[in-house]
C-alpha cells in the first residue's frame, strides 16, 4: 500500500527542517513516501514504522565532495508518524541542538539511536516515557562536556540494548549500577568511558542475568573485581580495559563458559600469575591482559587452553607484564592463532620448534623480553604471517633462507638491539630471491654486511628501510636508486658505507632519512622537498653547506650535520625553514658570523653551533626563539655581551657558552627569565664583576660552570636555595634530553652525553672570588662537582661539608684557606678526587674512611702547617699540629710549654760551642791563627792561578 498522505505531509515538513548538503534526501519526492530512501513502511497498512537515516559515511566524504551528514532542525511533525518503531539518526552534525524533547512522546519507539549525531544539552528526562524501547544508543551523542544522570534509565524497562559510551555519567556513579539492575531483559550493555568510577562489589540481587555483553572500560573504577560480576554465566564479551582495576585474577572465570572475548588492559594493578582455569575457556577468541603486573610462567594456562578439542583463541595479548619462565611448546597446539603479542615481559629462552604449527599466525610480537638463544627456521613456515617483530632480546646464531622459506605474506621485519653488540648474523646468499614483498624493514644490530644485502633487490614494495650497526661496507649500489622506492624512512646509519650520497634517491612526504657514523664523503647531497629530518652527522662531507638548502628541503624540521668536515659561512636560507626543530651543525669548521635570520623559526627547539670558527656577536633575533630549550655556542670565537633579547628564551633549558670571548657582567635576567634552566655554562670567557644573587632563583640548575673568568666578589650564600643540587630524580628526569657538555670532573676534562642528567656540578674555579665558602653550600645535598679552586678564598673549610655525600670531586686549591680539614670529608664516601693544595691549612690530616684512598700527597702540598699521612711530616702529639708553618720539623705550636726554656738553654749552648769553640780558639792560639790565614792565603793563589791559564787557553783558540 502507498503511504498515507498525512504521514508523507509530516515527512516533508520534517524534510524541511534539515539541511542535505549531499542530496540524500533528493528521493523525498512522489506520492509513495514508503519507496523514498531512508524510509520502510508496514506493508498491510502503509504505516511508516521506520525511519534509517544515520550517516552512510561517518567521518568521510561521498565521491562528489560534500559532507554526506544531515544537520538543521528536528521538527516535531515526526509525532504524526504513530506507529513510527525505529529511529536512526546516528553519525549526522545537528551542531550542538539539544535532543528534541518530543522524542518522548514517540511511544511505539523500539529502536532509537542518536550516537555521534552531535547534540548538545542533556539527555531528555521524558525519555523514560519510551516503555516499548528495545534499543538505546546515544554514545557520543553530544559535543559538549555534559553531566547526565540516570534517573530517566529505570523506566526503560524492555531494554535489550543500551550504550551510553562517552557521556559524562559522573553525577551517577553513586548508583548508575542499581539502575542498569532494574533491567531484566538487558542482553548488551555498553558504558564505556562514562567516568563512573565506582564499582560496587556485591550486589543484593542481580536482575540482568540474561547479559551477554558488558563493556564498562575506560572508567576509572578503584577495586578488585567484583563478585557478582562472575554471576553473569551468560557472558560472551566482556570489556574492562583502561581502569585501575587491582588484585589477582580468581578462579572463577572459569564460570563465563561461553566466553569469547575478555579485555582486562591497562589496569595497571591487576597481579599475580594467570590462573590455569582460565585456559579452560575454550571458546575464547580474544584475550587480552596487557599494561598490567601479572607474573610467573604462562606454560600451565596455554597448556590448559591446547587440551581444548578445538582451541578458538584467535588473539592473545599478554604483553608489557611481568611474565617469566621459556615459551612452551603446546604454544604450537593453539592452531587459529592469529595475533600472539608477548613483547615487553622478561621471558626467557628461544622460540619454540611448535611455533611453524600455527598455520594462521598473522602478527607475532616477542620484543623487549629477556629470550636469547637460536632462532628456530621453523618460523619460516608461517605461511600467513605478515609482521614479525623480536626487537630487543639477545638473539644468536645465523639467519639462513630456511627462516624465510614461505613467509610469502611476510610484509614488516623487524629484529633490532639497542646495544651495539652484534650477535645475529644474517648468512643469505646473494642470488636468493625471497619469497615475500616487505614494506617495512627494520633491522640493527644485526650483521647483514660485509657488503649491502643484494636480496633486496627485489623489494620494491618497501616504504622503510633500516639496516642500522649492520657492518655493511662499500658504497651504496647503484640498484637501490633503480628502485625508485618512494621511502618514508631511510636509516643505514652505523656502518663503514663510504663514497658519495647519491642524489636520485626518491622520498615520500615527510620522509626520514639517517646516513650518520659512516665514510660518507664529498659535498652534503640534497634529495627532494619531501625529506623532513635529515641526519648526516659523523661523516666526511666536506665543503661549504648549500646555499639553497633552505629552498630545496623547505619542510625540513630536523637537521644535523655535526661532526663532519664542512666549512664556509652559514647559508642564509637556513633562515626559510619555517618548520625546523632542532638545528645541529656542531664540530665542523664553519666560519663567519652568525645569521640575524631567527625570526621566521618559531618552533626551534635545539640549536648547537658548537665547535666551529663562528665569530662575531650573537644575533639580538636569536632572542624571538620562544620556544628554544637548549642553545649551545661553546668553542668559538664569539663575542661582546650576551643581548638583552635572549631572555625572551623564557623556556630555555641549557644554556651553553663556554669557550669564547663573551665579556661584561653575568646578566641578572639569566636567574629572572629563564626558571627551567638545567644547565648554565659560561666558563672560559671574559665575564666580570660579581655573580649575581638573581642566578639562585633558578631551582632546577644542576649544572653550573662559571669557571675561567674574570669575577670577582662573593659567592652568594643564596646558592644553598639551588635545590636543583638537593632533590632526588624523578622518573621525568630519566627520560629528559639534554645533549652534551664538557665538564671538568675527577681531576680531567669529561664529555657527558647520555648521562649528562645524572651530573650535579658547580665549577666557580679560576675566577677572583673573595671571603669565605659560604656554609650554605653544604645543603646541596646531591651536588656531585664542587670545584672553587684558584680564587682568593679565605677562612675555614665549612665543618658541615661532609653533609655533601654524593661529592666525587672537590678542589678547594690554590686559595688562601686556613684552618684544619674538617674530619666530617671522611664521611664523604663517593669522593675520588680531592684537592687542597696550596693554602694555609694546618694541622693533622684526617685518617680512616675515603682518606685512606686518597694517598696522593700532591692534594696537601703548599700546605705547611699540615701534618700526617700521607705526608712525610710527622705529627708531635696527639693534636699533629704544628706552631710555625715554616718548616717540616717543628714541634707542636700547643705542646707543653716547659720545653720553652729548655729550648732556648740549648740554642745558647750551640751558638758557644759553635761560635767560641772556632773563633775563639783562633783569637786565642796565635800559631794556629797564623796556620788558618796561610791555608786561606794559599787557596786563592791557587784560584786566581786556574783562572789564568784558562783564559789563556781560550784567546789561543781564538
């Protein structure tokens, strides 16, 4: 039958209220509105009890280019359609318009779903006047932040479908699951992301024991999981990944006996071993456990689940857990596997030989785990397998054709290793042909060379190519060009490749290219615009660096070209790479001023200049870098003072200038701009005046080097607020950058690079500071370098520096320091360097503990006064100090002062006897005083004779 005129009326009028932009509606036209699109009708009476006009293409556009999404109004003339059973307006844009309230009304609804339509406001409460509605989905109904409740949910009550997904349900979390239990006909159930975030326990009741379904992840809920859930027997999915779910894993999911699905990820608490009953789910497909702390061996579970007569178990995810124990063979039973991911646990052992069993296999991830051993070539029997991934373990042995004979689906390799210890060797002959087409391959640490694997030649499929540390030397052959692979990474960094880049390699956009540490030699090569980050460090490019680099690699946001042999001036295009990030052109000979070209960089994040000839002053438009971290200068031949500009840097994290001619004061803005400064390296400069107290304001400084300048002054008593030298690191700490700096450290000049976050150092040596070491210096607790030596320091050694446990090295020398060392530096368990030489201590030097290593006399010479091991000078008393200083033989200057007289009764008796016991024999006995003089007589005849016949001899030579 046609449709009723008053029921097509209401559809056109609804027609009106939308806007169409792709024409979906353009069938609304002629007399029999139940032949339009989008429209069903009852067949006996015409009635239009469907409407199904959710977006066909979500997220996408149709062929022609416009949106294929309704939007406008929702008039209320849908009330005319009175036996209207199913709406659908999902996945459409009403642009933030609230749900229409006369929905409620819409009584013979059974099916209504609005999800993704983009509404706004809240959910209707008249909803629950829907008594008949079978099927509810508003997930993601609105684009605004609302707050729901739940009130409206108890009076559906022949819900069989209901998801909620997405909506912000946090004024329901107290009872939302008492009101989910006053549905008894509920079969699936879907609340994810809903930030509920409690979860009841125990229930009085439980009412939906018919569900089969239950996603509730993505929730945030607290607590172990709750016993009535293990009461739903009719479970076949059940979903709560992403919460903070904790506690072991019960035996009782043994009960969901129809279970296929189970998803307890990222929980993060969830603990202990997997339960063998778990492997008697046999009709499980999908289990994953990942981002939890589950622990033990997995052999007596995947043992349970082969016992099965028919294992289903499709996908099985335990990675990122704390797993043991080898892999065992009954792995190679599970024979529908296609998805194993085990990678990020600490299993040991090999591959099993069972693994070639699993015929269905698609995706195998065994990385970041403790495995080792020889890899089986019964891999090579994976016939379905598409990604293979066994990064970070420590494979040994040779890979043959034999682990590769019929991975004909093979399209992603990946077997790397941080460490550059080679142990797997690939041994292929090179006329082999392999039986695959990668598109990705990614292989390090492993020896492929001596010569560039020639089995490649057949991959012309491959959008990424690593072969980084591989040993492969020679040049890059001529066939990788013929290619003509559109690479999205090429990364062959690491080896002895030498010869020139040649220029016909072809990149996709935003490609990767790393050629670093190997032979590479002739002028920088340039490919096309595509190539975002280029990396050449450590080679032997030589010559000036393009001109028009700028121009010919305009997206580049990644350039290092350090450690090469590259002269010439900075090209000024640089400037016009408006996308860079980080700009490394450090160890080469560059020369020159540096650029005012900076204002057109906004997001430079690094800069290192570093080791070159750079003269000249710094560009005050260095300063327009607001979003710089680190600006590294040092060993150059800069100079002037550092521009005002600079502490526009704000955000600045390393602030690097050592080794140049920078001169004027210490500007104040360094400690008032820049607050995240980790590192401060001004040494070896011509900086003057006093340090300025601004400079303590900066509290995560760990690094501070103000050595070989020329300031004078004090050092400020506020450096004890650098709590950057106190507070211990956070796990943030460990996997922050901060690039290279050379450091005096342990009596010798240090580079630090991978470490150089672990480095608490303050080097204010060779400088004019006066007065004393200020005691608040001994509260930085984690300072590691202390290094005041060659100054004009005075008084005491602070008696509390032994508060400084984590010191290595200290040098207090050349100083004019006074005083005992202080007997709390024996504490100092970590220091290996010390130097003290050349000051005025005095008195015994301490014994026992770190001083028993530290033997080297030179670190006390030039101190007089100072007495003991290891010296030679011998202490008198029990105290070892000694009164004058001018002499290693003195006796104590606070020894008993009854040996004063006797001291000088016996200087007397030497100055008679000494004296008298000559001079006055002489003036007394006149034959012996006649005998004395003759003898003198004689010896200058004999003097003045020699000297004679000697010149002689020499006017003869003459």
């Amino acid at each position: 039958m046609d449709c009723l005129e008053v029921e097509k009326e209401a559809l056109l009028k609804f027609k009106q209220g939308l806007t169409d932009p792709s024409g979906r509606l353009s069938s609304w036209v002629g007399e029999d509105c139940c032949k339009w699109r989008g429209v069903s009708c009852y067949n006996r009476t015409g009635r239009v009890i469907k409407l199904k006009l959710g977006n066909p293409f979500p997220n996408s556009l149709e062929g022609d280019g416009t949106a294929s999404e309704l939007g406008g109004e929702i008039y209320p003339s849908l009330l005319n359609l009175k036996y209207l059973n199913y709406l659908d307006l999902s996945m459409n844009n009403f642009e933030g318009m609230e749900i229409p309230k006369f929905i409620g009304s819409l009584g013979k609804l059974r099916y209504l779903n609005l999800s993704g339509a983009s509404f706004g406001g809240i959910i209707p409460p008249n909803i629950a006047n829907l008594s008949n509605l079978c099927y509810l989905d508003l997930n993601t109904y609105s684009i605004e932040p609302n707050k729901n409740g739940l009130e409206w949910l108890s009076g559906l009550s022949s819900l069989k479908y209901l998801d909620l997904g997405g909506i912000d349900l946090s004024k329901a979390a107290a009872y939302w699951l008492q009101t989910v239990n006053t549905l008894p006909s509920l079969s699936e159930l879907h609340m994810p992301n809903c930030q509920l975030s409690n979860l009841s326990r125990s229930l009085p009741f439980l009412n939906f024991t018919s569900l089969s379904v239950l996603d509730l992840s993505n929730n945030g809920f607290d607590s172990t999981i709750p016993h009535w859930l293990f009461n739903l027997s009719s479970l076949v999915y059940l979903d709560l990944n992403s919460n903070n779910l904790q506690g072991g894993l019960p035996d009782a999911f043994q009960n969901f006996t129809s279970l296929q699905l189970l998803d307890l990820s990222k929980n993060s608490n969830i603990e202990g071993e997997l339960p063998r009953t778990l492997g008697n789910l046999c009709y499980l497909r999908t289990l994953i456990l990942s981002v939890n702390k589950l622990s033990g061996e997995i052999t007596e579970f995947l043992d349970g689940l082969s016992a099965c007569s028919y294992s289903t178990l499709e996908n099985l995810d335990l990675g990122f857990n704390k797993l043991t124990g080898i892999l065992p063979d009954s792995l190679g039973h599970l024979k529908n596997l296609r998805y194993l991911q085990l990678w990020s646990n600490s299993f040991r052992g090999s591959i099993p030989e069972s693994i070639g069993s699993l015929s269905s296999l698609q995706e195998l991830y065994l990385s970041q785990n403790q495995m080792g051993g020889i890899i089986p070539d019964s891999l090579g029997q994976l016939s379905s397998l598409v990604v293979l991934e066994l990064n970070e373990n420590s494979w040994e042995g040779v890979i043959t054709e034999a682990h590769f004979s019929n991975l004909s689906s093979l399209k992603q390799l990946s077997i790397t290793k941080s460490s550059p210890n080679v142990s797997l060797v690939f041994d292929i002959s090179s006329d082999w042909a392999p039986p695959f087409k990668l598109t990705y391959i990614n292989l390090r640490s492993c020896k492929l060379g001596p010569k560039f694997p020639t089995w490649l030649r057949t991959q012309n499929e491959l959008t990424t190519v690593v072969l980084n540390n591989a040993r492969i030397s020679g040049t890059i052959p001529d066939w990788l060009s013929k290619l003509d692979l559109p690479l999205s990474e090429l990364d062959i960094a690491y080896n002895q490749l030498r010869g020139r880049v040649p220029n016909s390699l072809v990149f996709s956009y935003l490609a990767n290219v790393d050629l670093s540490s190997n032979l590479f030699d002739g002028p920088l090569p340039l490919w096309s615009s595509n190539v975002s980050t280029l990396y050449l460090r450590s080679n032997l490019f030589s010559g000036p660096i393009p001109q028009n680099i700028g121009q010919v690699m305009p997206i580049l946001t990644d350039l290092d070209i350090s450690w090469n042999s590259l002269n010439g001036s900075i090209p000024l295009s640089i400037g016009d790479l408006q996308a860079l990030i980080t700009l490394v052109i450090s160890n080469n000979n560059l020369s020159g001023e540096i650029p005012q070209f900076w204002n057109k960089m906004p997001s430079l994040y690094i800069v290192d200049m570093s080791n070159n000839n750079l003269s000249g002053t710094i560009p005050r438009s260095l300063g327009s870098l607001t979003a710089l971290r680190f600006l590294v200068l040092s060993n150059n031949n800069l100079s002037g003072e550092l521009p005002s500009q600079l502490q526009n840097c704000s955000v600045l994290e390393s602030l690097d200038l050592g080794d140049n001619k920078f001169s004027g004061n210490i500007p104040t803005w360094i400690g008032e701009s820049m607050p995240s400064l980790l590192i401060l390296a001004l040494r070896s400069n011509f900086f003057s005046g006093n340090i300025p107290s601004e400079i303590c304001a900066l509290s995560t400084l760990h690094i501070l080097d103000l050595s070989h300048n020329h300031v004078s002054g004090f050092i400020p008593p506020c450096f004890g607020n650098l709590s950057g030298f106190k507070s211990e690191l956070s796990d943030d700490d460990l996997e922050r950058y901060e690039g290279r700096l050379k450091l005096v450290a342990k009596g010798r000049a240090l580079e630090y690079y991978n470490i150089l976050y672990l480095v608490n150092s303050l080097d204010l040596s060779n400088n004019s500071l006066s007065g004393e070491i200020p005691i608040e210096l001994t509260s930085l607790l984690k300072l590691g370098t202390l290094n005041l030596s060659s100054n004009n320091l005075g008084g005491n050694i602070p008696e509390k520096i032994g508060n400084l446990q984590w010191l290595e090295t200290l040098d207090l020398s050349r100083n004019k320091l006074s005083g005992p060392i202080p007997m709390s530096m024996a504490s100092i368990t970590f220091l290996v360097h010390l130097n003290l030489s050349h000051n005025n201590l005095s008195g015994k030097i301490p014994t026992g503990n770190q001083f028993q290593t530290l033997i080297d006399p030179s670190i006390y010479q030039g101190n007089l006064a100072l007495c003991g091991f290891p010296l030679t000078t011998e202490c008198h008393d029990n105290n070892g100090t000694i009164p004058t200083g001018k002499g290693e033989d003195n006796d104590d200057e606070d020894g008993d002062d009854s040996e004063l007289p006797w001291f000088f009764v016996s200087m007397g008796l030497g100055f008679i006897i000494g004296f008298w016991g000559v001079c006055g024999t002489l003036i007394i006995k006149t034959s012996w005083r006649y005998a004395y003089f003759r003898f003198v007589e004689k010896m200058k005849d004999r003097l003045l004779l020699a000297v004679a016949l000697n010149v002689a001899r020499l006017t003869r030579k003459v």
